[in-house]
C-alpha cells in the first residue's frame, strides 16, 4: 500500500519545491546565541545569527545554564507522566506562582508548549451556544484551537476595531451566551502591537471576554516586560493570557495560561493538552525561574534590545530597504516576490548573516519579506555589519 501513498507523497514535495516553497532546515553545531556555527544546509561556519526568537539573549546566559545545572541535580531530568497522576514538583508550582505575579493574573497553569495552551483553552471554556472572535492574522495555535471547539465562529480583519464591533454586534444578536474576543498580542510576521486598550473598550460593552497570546511580546514589551497587556495599562481587563517559554524568557520550550482563577481551575480539570501532555521538564520551570529573577532586577536587556531594534530600523529606512513601521525587534523587510526573498536569504548567508525569507502561504501572495529579529544579545557591530550585508546582498541580486 506505502508504494502508492509514497508516490502521491513524493509529488506533493516536488510541488512544494518547484513553488519555491520549500523550507530546509539549517543545522547548528553551537548554542543558540547572537552568532551561531552552521554546520549543515547552508554556508558552513560561524554566522550572525537575526532570525531567531531569543529576544533577551537567555538562551545560552551563564546565570540560565547554572539554574538549569543545579535543577538537573536536584529534580532530575523529567516527571515521566501527567500532572494529575504524578507530576507536579515544587518548582511547577513556583513558577506558576511567579507567573501570575509577574503578569498581573490571578492564576497560571503551565502546559509543554503555547501551542498546546491555545490547543487547550477553547474546547474548555466555550460550546455551542458561545461565541469566539478571531483576529484574521492570529497564530495558527490559535486557528487550531479554536477548531476543536463547538462555538460559533467570527474572524475580523487584523487589528480592525470597526470590524470586530461588527463582529460583536452579530454574536450578540445571534443570542450567544459567552463571548471570547482572542488576539495575537504582537503578530509575528509583522511586528504589529494589537490596539488592546481599545479592544478592552469594546469587550466592556459587548460583555465579551478577552484572551491575548502574548508570545512575541512577555519579556520586553512594556515598562516591565510583561507585555502588550502592561504596554496598553489593561493589565487587570485582560482575562486570559497565553504565552511561551520558548522566546524571550529563555528559549527552552514550555507554555502557559495565566487567567482569572475559576478559569485555570477548570482547565486543570478538563483541558485535554494538560491532562493527556507529560508535565513539563523539571530543568525547564527552574531555569525559567531564574530568568524572571533577571527580568525583575534590570532592565539593561531590555534598553539594549530597544537600541538595537532602533538602530537596524533607522540604517535599513536609510538605505531605502522597505521595513515594515513599528518598533518591536520583528522587523520585516519587504521584498515582495517569494524567489528573490529566498535569494537575497542565501546572499545573506553566504556573507555571514542567517535570516530566513517568508513567503505564500505564511505571507500573503507578493508580500514575501525577510523577517529579521533582533537581540538584546547583538552587538552595535552586530546590527551594523547585517545592514552593510543587506546592502551588498541586494547590489548582487540586481545585477
């Protein structure tokens, strides 16, 4: 039977190449960090490292790799089962605790992926007599999640507030019993904040719920890095935040929700990714402890990631390179067409700096771009030496 499945699989992976669609996966032989040494499916050596998610520059902080030493001591390496079986230690529980402060949330539960927190909420909380409203650009965590539930369905255009007043407008009519309006807190291919102030507004007079995942943004947004919530001052009309472990606060994995306390009491008892996902890994809650305790006695990695993202910003604007406005360290630059996107990423590489071009379908049609991430782990000679890089990468594409 394979041989027939096999024939049909192998097509559709010649479609995908020959759309220029592929993605190949670039090996590293380093730690995740502001340069990184490939050493298979790209220009081997050392490289600048601008794609990666490691906002902070934690993924590889000596004050992280101890934590997680001495949690490998004293926890050891894994629970080997669900929480409501046997796996929960002490150090789940600080951190949830510790979660829930640091966000302004009444409670947290902990899951071994944001993907699996978004997989979980939705089918928990809302059927069919309920309604979510979906922001059009959210994450595909999100989309899924949202399919596993029965509730009604509205999507309004990206950070479109007349639209989703609309929305609104019809759930209500429609007689739905709970609303959920859910939002990207910033949308990753974009770098775009989600106006939560004003979407706040119209919850309070829709009696709608709010739910935002915060994964591009806890850490570094807002005067504390706790987020868009804190950055927009609705910290406490926020009712559920989603997030990650795996960006900004360490870059390891593992995932959250932290929400009104009824809310995290019911998904402990019913949300399926929690009850049927092993507890994440002892090492991972501590080393996530100790970078809430550098998050909350400085801020220098967050200044210097602002400087950062200011100084990439202004040299590309500079060097007339289309960047997308904004201020968040996603700063995607335009190319347009999906082959010279993926060309100018290969220029890139062969002169030492690895980025990553998006195309259709995680784009729009002709919106292909090369989205570049900065850190507070780059140095001013980073960041200048990337945009010299661009600048000699788009002279060879042109000739």
């Amino acid at each position: 039977m394979f041989e027939t499945v096999r024939d049909d699989l192998r097509a559709t992976l010649d479609e995908i190449r020959a759309a220029g669609l592929h993605k190949p996966e670039r090996v590293i032989g380093s730690p995740q960090s502001a340069t990184v040494n490939v050493t298979a499916g790209g220009r081997p050596g050392e490289v600048l490292n601008f794609c990666a998610n490691n906002y902070l520059g934690l993924a590889d902080h000596p004050e992280v790799v101890a934590a997680a030493h001495e949690a490998l001591d004293r926890w050891g390496y894994g629970m080997a089962s669900v929480r409501f079986i046997c796996g929960t230690q002490e150090v789940h529980k600080e951190l949830e605790a510790r979660l829930s402060a640091f966000l302004g949330q009444e409670d947290t539960i902990l899951y071994s992926s944001c993907f699996d927190a978004n997989g979980g909420v939705f089918e928990t909380l809302l059927g069919e007599e309920d309604a979510v409203i979906s922001d059009a650009l959210n994450h595909a965590s999100i989309i899924d999640g949202i399919r596993l539930c029965k509730a009604r369905r509205f999507r309004y255009a990206n950070r479109d507030l007349e639209d989703l007043e609309a929305r609104l407008k019809e759930a209500t009519e429609g007689g739905a019993r709970r609303k959920l309006i859910v939002t990207d807190g910033v949308f990753s291919m974009d770098g775009y904040v989600a106006p939560l102030d004003e979407i706040c507004d119209l919850a309070d007079r829709y009696d709608a719920m709010v739910m935002v995942d915060d994964s591009h943004a806890v850490g570094f947004v807002g005067p504390g890095g706790r987020g868009t919530p804190e950055l927009h001052g609705v910290m406490d009309r926020v009712d559920i935040i989603t997030g990650t472990l795996g960006k900004a606060l360490g870059g390891a994995s593992g995932g959250y929700v932290a929400a009104r306390a009824e809310i995290v009491a019911l998904l402990r008892q019913r949300s399926r990714p929690y009850l049927f996902s092993n507890t994440l890994a002892p090492v991972i809650a501590a080393a996530s402890l100790k970078v809430l305790d550098l998050l909350e006695s400085a801020d220098d990695l967050r200044v210097r990631l602002t400087e950062n993202t200011a100084l990439f910003r202004r040299r590309m604007t500079e060097e007339g390179f289309d960047v997308l406005p904004g201020d968040h360290a996603i700063a995607p630059v335009m190319i347009g067409d999906a082959a010279q996107a993926a060309r100018m990423a290969e220029l890139l590489l062969e002169r030492g700096v690895y980025v990553i071009g998006f195309s259709y379908p995680v784009v729009p049609q002709g919106q292909a771009r090369i989205r570049v991430q900065l850190s507070a782990a780059h140095s001013t000679d980073d960041v200048n030496r990337a945009v010299d890089a661009f600048v000699a990468a788009r002279t060879e594409l042109a000739a």
